[in-house]
C-alpha cells in the first residue's frame, strides 16, 4: 500500500496555528515574531530567511497577512496572504482611516478600475483562487461601502 505526501502530511500531529501580520520583507527574531514562534520552539531564522525571500516582490512595510501551521516535531509551514483590502482600499483613496460613520459620510471616492486592480491583486491568495473576478469585485465594492468609501464609475 503506497502512502502519497498528503497522506504523510495529513498524519503530521499539528502543535499550533499561529496568525501573524508581519511587514513585507522585515520579519526579524524581535516581537512580534520571535516570542509567538519562540513559544513553540520554532526555527526563527529559517521563518524569517523564507518569509523575507518570499515577500521581496512587495514593496517594504506592507502588512502581510501570515498563516503559521506548527507541528509537533518542531517543524513547520506557512502561507502568506496579501495585504487585507482595507488596507488596499485606504492606500488607493489616501486616507488613513476609514469613515466613522459609513453610509453618512463618505470620506473618499475611487473608480471602478481601483476596484478592479485590487480584485486582481486579491486573486493571487492562496484563498480567493476559487473566486470569480467579479465575485471578488463585488466584495470589494462591499468593502469600501462599509468603510464609506464611495465607489464611481470614472473619477
């Protein structure tokens, strides 16, 4: 009987899950990383060697979304989500916060193509593959909605 790799995964005992967000390219041995993945005996440097290696297309400082899968054999894999649209969303309209009444007072406006561009980059996550481009437009466009953001066919 032939195991496959998911099979040999798939009996890994898993330790913990750990979330971070980690700015792009500057995951360091410091807080917040070193005392979450040092808690459960982890290799910090191997953590931080691939996260750096895999963010290096992101510009410096951009907050990235990271899903920490620790095993119990002090191994461990992660994935690496982009940025939330939130964050998209205030870095395209300029603000810093979001509208603290949504619905009453729009703060911003962006186009469609804003939109557009975001859901493009939003599709490249591991967990929004399976979503259309208008799917994620849409939720996109729910998204500034709710943070009064005002979304208008041309600028």
């Amino acid at each position: 009987m032939a195991t496959t790799l998911k099979d040999a995964v798939a009996r890994k005992p898993v330790l913990a899950t750990i979330r971070l967000i980690v700015p792009a390219g500057a995951a360091r041995p410091a807080p917040p990383v070193g005392p979450a993945l040092g808690f459960y005996r982890l290799n910090l440097m191997a953590f931080c060697k691939d996260f750096n290696a895999r963010t290096q297309k992101y510009k410096a400082e951009t907050p990235m979304q990271v899903t920490l899968t620790a095993y119990k054999d002090s191994t461990f894999e992660f994935v690496v989500k982009s940025p939330s649209v939130a964050w998209f969303l205030k870095k395209a309209a300029g603000i810093e916060t979001a509208s603290g009444r949504p619905g009453h007072n729009v703060v911003s406006s962006l186009s469609l193509r804003h939109v557009y561009e975001i859901a493009k980059l939003k599709q490249s996550d591991p967990y929004c593959k399976h979503m259309s481009l208008e799917a994620l437009c849409k939720s996109i466009i729910g998204t500034a909605n709710s943070m009064g953001i005002e979304i208008v066919k041309d600028l």
